[in-house]
C-alpha cells in the first residue's frame, strides 16, 4: 500500500527532516511511527498524504508515485486516504455533523446517502447524539473522535493519524485506540505517529531517531 | 453532470448563509454597490426615453427658402432652377404663394383674419432637401441661399431634433463613461469582500485541501459570493431607477406639456433591465475570480 524508497526531505536552509527512509506497509496491515518529538513523524505523513514532496528517492502510495503527481490528480488521492491531524483541523463554525459531511460534499456524495453515512460515521465513534454540536461543546476526547469519524466517513483504505491520542487523559485514548483497532479489523491499512505504541499492541513498530529509521 | 449541480448548488447556498451571517455588512455592501450602478442605469433610462421623443419627430432635415413678398414668379421660377441645379440639393420642391394662401384659409380661424388682410400675404417658398444631412453643412447651404437675390427668409427645419439627437449622442458617451468607471468600482468592492472571505474563511479553505477538494470546488462558494452582491446590487440600482421614473413621472410630462410635447417617462425596457442584471453579477463574477487568482495562493 505505501512503499518509501530512500525518501529524503530538506526543508529551508538545510534541515533534514528525514534521510534514507526505505519502508513498506502492506494492505490492511497496522504500522506505528515512533521517535522523539521532531524525528520527523509528521513529515513522514506528510509525504504519503503528498501535502510535501520528498526531496529525493520515492515514495508510493497504492503502487502511484507521489513524485509524478500531477496538481490536478492530488485531490482525487486525498479522497482515498483518510487524515487525522495532530491539531485536528476541524471547522469551528460548523455542527458535528457538517464536520463529518465536508469530505463526501467533496467527492460528490448523493446527499441522501452521504446523510446516512455520517450518521453512521458518528455512531461509531460514539457522537451519534451529537450530531448538532459544535466542535467548541465538545470536549478534547470528543472532538478527537469527530475527527476519526471525519477521516474514515469516505470509507478511505489508508488512514493516517498523527498523534491521534496526544492530549488525551487515558480512558479517552483507550477509547480512541478501540475505535482505530476496530477499522483496522475491517481492513483499512494504517499509519499512526504515536508515543503510545502500548496502545496498539498488535501493530508493527517503525522507530524514527532524527530522521533516519532504527530498526 | 449530477455532481457538478450538486456541488454548485451547496455553493449558491454556503454563499447565500454566508452574506446572511452578517446581514447589514452584506446589505451596506449592495447598496453601495446599487447606487453606483443605479447612476448609468438611470442616465440610460432617460436616454431611451429621450430617444423615443425624437423617433416620434421627423428627422429627415429640411431647409425652407422663403421668397420676398414683393418678389415676381420670374425671380422665384430663377431661384428654382438654381436649387434644382445646385449641389448637395436632393429635390427642391416649390410651394406657389397661392397654395399657401389657400391651405391658411382651410383653418377656419385663420381665414377671417387673412381676408382682411389686402392680397395675399404669404410668399412663394421652396422646401429643399439634401443629400449631406449633417447639421453644418446645411447651415453652410442656407447661408449660401440667404445671399441670393429675392430671397427674405431661410429656414433650418428640424435643427432642434438634431441638435436633441447630438446631445444624446453625448448622453449615450456619458453613460458609457460613467458605466465602465462605477463598473471597475464594483469589481474593486467585490475583489476586497471576497479577498475578506477568504481570510474569514482560510481554515475551510485549508480543510477542503487536505481533504480532496479540487480547487473549482474550493473557488466555487467565493464566486457565489461576488455574483450575489452583484446581483444584488443590480436589483437596488433596478428598484432607485424605476422608483426615479416614477416619481419624476409627472413633472416631467408638465415640463413637456409647455413645449406641446406628450411624454410618458418610461422606466428600463426589459432588455435593459435584463442587461442591467447580467452586466451587475458578471462584474462580481470577475472581481471574485480576480480576487481568488490573486489571493487564493496565500491562504
């Protein structure tokens, strides 16, 4: 599913961000990225959701190298991979509900059936009543699971999260881990940044130390 | 095909809630937008209006060449033939004295007042047409006919309808003028609300991105945006100017009633009602999109 093939990212004036990266991830497996805080986690999904462009080598995600990417393609390789960010991202002036809807307004889903697949969506994360809610009533563990719901509603193959359980007392990240065990059980491949690998005790380790990979 | 009408009609509508998010911004902005346009909307009123006055008027210009009363046939028959042979003369028709005197009697109140009058008061007179019917060159021609001999009076008809046609002319390039510089305003106001939703709303935009938004998609609702303030800028300079007919309406026709003219103030046709729409939402339309090319990079 992603393939990284010495991936090499410098960013202005000079910083390695990530030297030498070769790895794979198979179909519907579970890898965990570790490392200290700046040993290039982020970047590293940042290369697979092609929102940066390796500086050299290759990085393929679903057998398509990211490098030849046309402007106009980018979009379509975003619809099928599902993103939660560290910071979230979610728009504070729309409800729970609008949240989750924006990728599937996007792709162009049938409204009647995008309204179901929302629903469905929140349902799973455990937000089904709170559909209305702004993201600023939600508290930190709720807004992480609006995101989740937001990242898979599109039902993507790959889902990448960048420290899906940071901020989050320990009941609540419990929580969230169960809620990506169960995606993965259902065959979505992932790609999680995390400290917390005790979490996802079944999942393959990659382990970054200032952007190279220790095996 | 489906996806697209979808995706264009959650555009128009995030547009819509966005200008209703902030109802008296929005309102103060097409106001602004529809006095400015309202200003050429109004002067083409009145030119249209003025237009269908002269339509109603004969334009084809004529010259009246009046012969002395004490002048004979003879010199009258002279003068004929120079017309006739004359260049830049079309046709050159002769109204004998005696066809006058007996067209005046025909009016009953005229009749009692010419037959106490001694003989026949009315000269021989000639109607000439010409081929070069620009105002200057006429007046060239009838003052070459004033020189002539036996010749006591001469006459430029319709001089008022061309004078009335050039001022429109005039009127029609004032208009213009105004248009294209409260048009380039409007496209400015839109480029700067749009510039400001796009700072309001660069977190979407960035969103939209990470998610798979083509960029159609992400420009789209900011379009929207632009194309409503101008149409709906269109619609208030539609309502200032139709309400200005109406209210200038009646004065207006008192005015024309003391120059024996019958004027009914119209206000826009639909054309230019419709023009007036189209021109209004395509400005916004450009300034939004100068605006996204400009700006959207940055967010």
């Amino acid at each position: 599913m992603i393939r990284f093939d010495r991936v090499a990212k410098r960013y202005p004036p000079g910083v390695d961000a990530l030297s030498e990266v070769s790895f794979e991830v198979a179909e519907r497996e579970m890898v965990l990225v570790g490392g200290h805080s700046g040993a290039g986690k982020s970047t590293l999904l940042k290369l697979v959701a092609a929102i940066e462009q390796a500086t050299s080598g290759a990085v393929l995600v679903g057998g398509q190298n990211l490098s030849g990417l046309s402007r106009a393609a980018l979009p379509f390789l975003r619809r099928r991979i599902g993103m939660v960010f560290q910071d979230q991202k979610l728009l504070f002036d729309r409800n729970a509900f609008q949240n989750v809807m924006l990728p599937l307004s996007i792709a162009g889903f049938p409204p009647r059936e995008a309204a179901q697949r929302v629903r469905a969506a929140l349902d799973k994360v455990g937000l089904g009543k709170r559909e209305k809610a702004l993201p600023v009533m939600l508290s930190g563990g709720e807004q992480q699971r609006l995101a989740i719901a937001r990242a898979v509603v599109g039902r993507p193959g790959l889902l990448l999260a960048d420290e899906p359980t940071a901020h989050l007392d320990a009941e609540t990240a419990n929580d969230v881990a169960r809620i990506f065990h169960d995606f993965h059980q259902v065959g979505v491949t992932m790609l999680i940044a995390t400290y917390a690998h005790e979490l996802f005790p079944a999942a393959r380790r990659l382990h970054l130390d200032h952007g190279r990979l220790r095996t | 095909m489906k996806v697209w009408l979808l995706h264009h009609r959650d555009a128009a509508v995030l547009a819509w809630r966005r200008l209703l998010a902030v109802p008296l911004n929005s309102l103060l902005f097409v106001l602004a937008i529809g006095v400015a346009l309202a200003l050429p909307a109004g002067g083409q009123m009145l030119l249209a209006n003025a237009r269908q006055l002269t339509d109603r008027v004969s334009a084809a210009p004529q010259i009246s060449v009046f012969m002395s009363v004490n002048a004979d046939r003879a010199t009258a028959t002279e003068v004929g033939s120079r017309l006739g042979g004359a260049a830049g003369v079309k046709q050159a028709r002769f109204v004998p004295r005696e066809e006058t005197l007996a067209r005046m009697k025909a009016n009953p109140g005229l009749r009692e007042a010419i037959e106490v009058l001694p003989g026949n008061p009315f000269p021989d007179a000639f109607v000439v047409s010409v081929t070069d019917e620009r105002p200057e060159s006429m007046e060239r021609l009838a003052a070459e006919y004033r020189r002539w001999d036996g010749v006591a009076h001469v006459q430029l008809d319709s001089a008022w309808v061309r004078r009335l046609e050039a001022l429109i002319g005039l009127g029609r390039n004032a208009v213009l003028l105004l248009g294209a510089l409260l048009g380039a305003g409007l496209i400015a106001i839109c480029f700067s609300i749009v510039r400001m939703q796009l700072l309001v709303h660069r977190a979407e935009i960035e969103v939209s991105d990470l998610l798979g938004a083509t960029e159609s998609f992400v420009r789209r609702p900011f379009i929207y945006h632009g194309v409503l303030l101008g149409l709906g800028g269109g619609v208030v300079a539609w309502i200032v100017t139709t309400a200005a007919t109406l209210w200038l309406r009646a004065p207006i026709a008192d005015l024309a009633k003391l120059y024996e003219l019958t004027l009914s103030l119209q206000p826009l046709s639909a054309m230019d009602s419709a023009l007036l729409l189209a021109v209004a939402g395509g400005l916004g339309w450009l300034g939004a999109n100068i605006s996204l090319g400009r700006h959207l990079d940055s967010c």
